[in-house]
C-alpha cells in the first residue's frame, strides 16, 4: 500500500479476478486462489501491468485474493463471492483511511465481477466502504450480474443478461462510471433467461450470496441494498450441491485406520487421542460417502474413466470405484461410534483407559471390522487419493445441473400413457398364457422403457425431484419434471425393466414351439410348459408396476434440502394428490408444444453453465474485438482505466 501523501494523489487500483484454471467441470478442479497482492494474476493480468507500466508509483495495484473455488470445501460459489467482497471491503476501507488523497479503479472478471460489481452497487448507493467521488472507474468482465442499472455496456451488445440476475438498487451515482463487456455467447453473463427459465432459475438461486440468517441476497447479503428475501429453499438447494472435502485428508485414510488399531492396543488407551483419530477419518470417508448417496459418482463414473491413465481424474474413477466396493456407510457408524464413545470418556474425566478395561475393550471391539469396511479404499495409493481430492470436491454441481436439466426434458420424451397402458395389458396376457400377446406388449414396453432405464440408470431420481421442486418456472415445466421424478424415483425402473424382458424372452419361446421354422412340428405342450414359466414372472411384474400404475407421489424427503420453501411446499402439496396416470395429459403437451423443444436445447447449455459456476471457462476476452479500431476487451479496459487514472492527476 502507498505511504500517506498529503498533498500528491496517487490511485489504487483493486483487481478481483477468479485465478482459476479451465477444463471439463465434471473433470477439472481449480485451485484456490493464494495471491499475492502485489503480483498481477490471471485474464486481469496484463490490465494491472499496463496500469504500473504507463503511472509507475503513482499507482498502486492490488490483486485481491480470495477463495475462487466455487463449490469447493463445503463452500459454495455464493461464499466464494462474500469472500472476495470482505476482502475488499477490508482493503479499500485501509487505504482510504491512510491515504486521504488516494483514488480507485475497480477491475473484476469472472466471478470477480460479480463481486466487484456488488461492492461498485453498494458504493453507489452510499452503503459502500469508501464514498462514490473516491473511485474512478470500475471495469467489469463477463458480469454476473450483467444488465445492472448504470453499467455502461462496452464491446457487442447481448440479447440477455447476466446469470445471477442484475443488481436491483442499480451503481447508483456510480452510474456512468461503470463499464461493463460481455460475449454474447457467454452463458454467465448472457442468458436468456425467458427462454431459458429451468437453467436461469438455477443460476440465480446458486449464485446469490448468504446473509447471516441464512437468506440470500443479489448483493452480498447486505439488506441495505435491495435486502434479502426470505428464500431459505434456495439457500439449501446451493449448500446441498457442495462437498465438504475440507480437512479431508484422503491420502492419511489407510495410516489412520493403522494409527487407531496402534493406540488401542496399546496398555494404557488414550481416548482423547482415540476420538481425534476416528474422527479424522470420519472426516476423510463423509465427503465420499456423500457422493455415492447422492448419485453424484454413479453420474461422473463413465466421464472419470475415459479419463487418461495417470490424470486426476482417473484417480477420482478409481477412488469412486474403489469407494463404492468398501462399506462406507458401516464405517462411517464404526468411527463415529468410536469417536462419541471416546470422547464421551475423555469428558468424564479419564485421559486414559487401560487396556485391559472394559471401556477399552468396548473401543477395541467396534474397531475390529473397520480395516475390512475400507480396504478396497484404502488400497489405493495415496498419490492418486490426493489427486482425486482435488477433483472430487467440485463434482457434484456440475453432474447434478447435468441431471436435472437431462431428467427435465427426459420426461417429455416418455410415451407415459402407452407405458402405463402397457404395464396393465401385459399381466394380463400373461394370465391368459397369450404367448403371441405376451411377446407384443413386451416388446413394446421395452422399447418405450428405453429412455426411462437410461435415466434411471445415469440419474437420482429422488434427488433430481428435489432440486427441481425448490426451481422458481412460471412455464409449470419443472413443476410437472418434480412430479413424475418423484414417482418415478419410487418405481424401481431396473427390475420392472429385467422383468418385462424375461417375459418377452419367455414368450418368444413358446411362440416358437408353437409357429416353428420349416420341416419341425409344432409343440404345444412345450409351447404350454414354457408359458407357464410366465405366471411367477408376471406376479412380480404386478407388484413392482403397481407403484407407477397407481401410486402416489410421497411428498419431497427434506433430507438434503432441509424444510422446504414454499415453492418446494405447492409442489409437495399437489404430490399428495398427483398420480402419474393424472399427469400423463400434461406430459404429452408438453412434448408436443415448442417449448419442450427449448428445454430439450438446455441440456447442453446446462452443462456448460455447470462449467461456468466452477471453472470460470470462458477465457476469450483478450480476442473480443470491442470498438472500432479492432480493439480487444483487455485491451480496452486498460486504456480505458488509464485515461481516468492519468484525468485524476
């Protein structure tokens, strides 16, 4: 920071930008930002050099760091962005304090944007760190929050605005000050969102920053500006999506699990040590464990094995793989038995047991199963558990958008009514021993069941229901997607699948014996004894088809996303009263209608706004061709900031 002057004015220039890397977002895991506040990083780079270089030590820069993982350590994108805006605040706050003659210009890109925009928001509307006649110029990149008030467009104009929807109190007298560039085909700040309501809706709910009573806010939570609103559903949603890998410490898994077995056996057990030691592990195996339940590694499993032999995200295939082998969900009760009854001794008073004891004895024998629980992960070398960790704990957002965006327009593919029509025929047929009927309906059946077994298949069905049940869509499209997720997630799609083809299998052979090739005599006995073989099969078919044929919905489970908000509530409450034979009528028109066509088209652009809320991927900027003379975004934007710089002299 420049020493106090008290005559000569100098200018800090704050650049907030996400320093991470690109790359696939299922498979690529950047890293967090430790910057050094004197070292330009990133797209911003050579903004802040071009700055030094044209005013020397006249102005200062300052490259902000802060935690641009979004989605990572438990954390998500919202957090990141509070993040940088405390940063901020603190270091405008410092310098403007010391330095009373100091200006600033503000730069953000990427995520960085969306930050610099809020904190540029709350300085304009006099709720800021500094006051507004303190800043020059703030130039934003690839904003968020684009199509805020006040922002001077610069560069192609869009046809949408930013993904965390524009700032709603404006840059106020900040207004004309603001530069805001964007590429048109930039999904983080150009989005349709009219056109687009599923992936808009859930760009705005992941996007938004938490207050502290846990409701979101389009400004960083301050309630002065815009206030927040009482959307706790949403809040919940963005918290489900992260992994907590924080204080995870995969590659130690296999020692700990030695250094438990060591401490008790030895003479004289301590249990304070015991209790850390369990609950490192725990720590390691939740974060994983919570992958496989949610659906989120079943999902990645054939991205993260096409992987190159030796990359990280093989690594993450073969520590998923080797995950879902060992009992992670006993283990986990192993140690966190272990861990609460240790500690619960420690607060009693005894630092040690001895081993001989009762208590220690009780230790010993809940930790016996616990090397075979984790064997197969912890067979894995730690090299390649510390590079699956990087990978692992940005996941679940990118296959979770992609989930739910496939589950969206997957529904509108399915011919439900001939399904259900078909799933009541065919017990039927097979009670009458209608070899010929039989194998028709079956045949039929596993044709239209073939889009509903693959997204069974590659998709939590539960899960999905419940991330589209808090997602805001005046079209009513994910309302009816939360619908039939939700009763389709109690149908087990794999077994009904396997039985209809084993009948189809069946028939065709007794239809066989009974119509066989030329030169052989048909064989209605056998054809008789083999359709007899279809009355177990075809008991089984009833009772698994009966949930879909007429079960009801159960309202959404509130385990991951907690209480649900009310928009999760209407949907709940029509489930309670909603049976898929009801919504058959409103699938078809939404298969039929145009904008089934415009949610089928979202299945691409979600996965790569997924890419965009983890890996800042959209690096074109320094190509951007912006004003007449050819100029590029970056190149712009320094000129731009120079000029005002060297106007303030």
């Amino acid at each position: 920071m420049p020493a106090k002057r008290s005559r000569a004015r100098s200018v800090v220039a704050l650049a907030a930008c996400a320093t991470i890397t690109g790359g696939s977002v299922a498979v690529t895991a950047p890293a967090i930002a430790h910057a050094d506040p004197t070292r330009p990083v990133g797209i911003l780079a050579p903004v802040a050099e071009a700055i030094t270089a044209a005013h020397g030590d006249r102005a200062k820069v300052y490259t902000l760091p802060y935690m641009a993982r979004a989605f990572d350590n438990g954390h998500t994108y919202a957090d990141s962005k509070l993040d940088a805006l405390n940063n901020a605040t603190t270091v405008l706050t410092g310098v403007a304090s010391t330095c009373t003659n100091t200006k600033f210009t503000i730069t953000g890109y990427s995520q960085g944007a969306d930050a610099a925009g809020d904190l540029a928001s709350q300085i304009g509307n006099d709720n800021g760190p500094v006051p507004a006649d303190r800043v020059l110029a703030v130039g934003l990149l690839a904003d968020p929050g684009a199509g805020t008030k006040g922002s001077a467009i610069v560069g192609p104009r869009t046809s949408g605005q930013g993904i965390a929807d524009p700032r709603p109190q404006g840059m106020g007298t900040l207004s004309g000050r603001v530069a805001s560039i964007c590429d048109p085909g930039d999904l983080y700040c150009s989005i349709r969102k009219g056109d687009n309501p599923l992936l808009g809706s859930l760009g705005s709910i992941l996007t938004k920053t938490l207050s502290v009573n846990g409701d979101t806010s389009a400004d960083g939570g301050t309630s002065a500006i815009g206030g927040t609103r009482n959307t706790g559903g949403d809040a919940r949603l963005a918290t489900a999506l992260t992994s907590d890998f924080f204080g995870a410490d995969l590659p130690a898994l296999g020692r700990g699990v030695t250094t438990l077995g060591r401490q008790l056996a030895e003479p004289n057990v301590d249990v304070g040590g015991v209790a850390a030691t369990a609950s490192s592990i725990a720590t390691a195996l939740a974060p994983i464990a919570d992958l496989i339940d949610s659906g989120t590694a079943h999902a990645a499993t054939a991205q993260l094995a096409a992987a190159q032999v030796g990359s990280p995200e093989h690594s993450a295939s073969e520590v998923l793989s080797k995950a879902r082998a060992s009992d992670l969900t006993a283990a986990l009760n192993t140690v966190t038995t272990i861990a609460d009854t240790a500690r619960k001794l420690a607060d009693s008073g005894s630092t040690t047991v001895a081993g001989a004891s009762a208590d220690a004895a009780q230790l010993s024998t809940a930790a016996t199963p616990l090397g075979d629980q984790v064997a197969p992960l912890t067979s894995v070398p730690a090299d390649a558990l510390s590079a699956a960790s990087t990978v692992l704990s940005v996941l679940k957002p990118a296959t979770v958008v992609g989930q739910v965006l496939n589950v969206a327009t997957g529904v509108t593919a399915l011919d439900v009514p001939g399904i259900l029509r078909n799933l009541t025929v065919l017990p039927q047929k097979v009670a009458a021993l209608d070899a010929h009927g039989a194998h028709q309906v079956a045949g039929e059946l596993n044709n239209q069941f073939a889009p509903l077994v693959k997204m069974a298949a590659a998709v939590d069905l539960r899960w999905v229901s419940q991330v589209l049940s808090v997602i805001p869509d005046p079209t009513g499209y994910t309302q009816i997607a939360a619908l039939v997720a939700s009763i389709l997630g109690g149908v087990d799609v794999i077994r009904l699948a396997t039985l209809i083809g084993r009948i189809q299998e069946i028939a065709w052979t007794a239809v066989e014996k009974l119509l066989p090739p030329p030169g052989q005599v048909p064989d209605p006995i056998a054809a008789a004894a083999a359709m007899t073989g279809l009355l177990p099969v075809g008991l089984d078919l009833a009772s698994v088809a009966v949930n879909m044929l007429s079960g009801k919905a159960s309202k959404t489970p509130p385990e991951l996303l907690g209480k649900p908000s009310t928009a999760a509530t209407s949907i709940s409450t029509q489930t309670q009263n909603v049976d898929l034979p009801a919504l058959t009528g409103s699938l078809t028109t939404m298969a039929q209608s145009r904008g089934a066509e415009d949610l089928t088209a979202l299945v691409g652009e979600g996965l790569k706004a997924a890419s965009f809320f983890t890996s800042g991927a959209h690096t074109n900027y320094n190509a951007l061709v912006v004003d007449n003379t050819g100029r590029n975004a970056i190149t712009w934007l320094s000129d731009w900031l120079n000029l005002l710089i060297g106007r303030s002299a």
